[in-house]
C-alpha cells in the first residue's frame, strides 16, 4: 500500500514539471506595424522596403502588406515567418523593437525591420 502510494504521487508529480522548449523560451511580438529598411548612417540615408515590412497581429499571425496573412515563431530572440507570403524569413531580435533579418547561413542580410507600434505619449 505504501509503494503504491509513493509511485502514484511520483507519477501525479511529474504533470506539473515544465520541460524546457528546444531553441528557447516561447515568445511572442508586440503587436503593431514593423518597418524593414536598410539602414542607413551618418552619411547614408536609410533605405525604405515597405514590399519587406508587416503588422503583427493576435495569435502569433501578421499581415503582409498585400493584405495577405501568416504566422510566426518567436523562440528567445530568434523569430521565424512560418507560414503566408514572408514563409522563411528569419530574424535575430536585437531587444524588443529591432528585428534583423538572417541569411540561410545565419548571417545578417544587412535588413532591419523596426517596431512602429503604439507610442505612449503620457506627460
């Protein structure tokens, strides 16, 4: 009867165990309009693709700018565009705001894709 009991707590126990998501922490955007550009410097002006630049929306979604719509996986601070037009596309998140765009070889593309979305604009 002991034993018994020793295996089904053990059992019950191990529902509440969370296990670690390969590749990082299950994330989510902030929702709102991304603006992709090549950027720009001192002496360079930035260089706009709006064709590159999406909204994101609820449930881990964003629209294109055709108006066609996708989804994507944020893990830690790695984004992949999983499904709709940008299908493939990956990032590296440089903090909250900045997304920049990686090669099929994890290298930068030189794209940078920044978050517009709601300012707050208390005194």
């Amino acid at each position: 009867m002991k034993r018994a009991l020793i295996l089904a707590v053990g059992v019950l126990g191990l529902g509440g165990v969370a296990q670690a998501v390969p590749g990082g922490q299950l994330m989510v955007l902030p929702k709102g309009g991304w603006t992709c550009e090549i950027p720009g410097d001192a002496a360079v002006t930035p260089v706009a693709k709006p064709e590159l630049s999406f909204e994101t929306i609820a449930d881990s979604s964003y629209v294109a700018p055709d108006g066609s719509r996708g989804s994507y996986l944020r893990l830690a601070d790695r984004l992949t565009l999983t499904s709709g037009v940008f299908s493939g596309r990956r990032f590296l998140m440089d903090g909250e705001e900045i997304l920049r765009e990686l090669g099929t070889d994890d290298t930068p593309t030189g794209l940078r894709c920044v978050h517009a979305g709601p300012l707050s604009l208390t005194v």
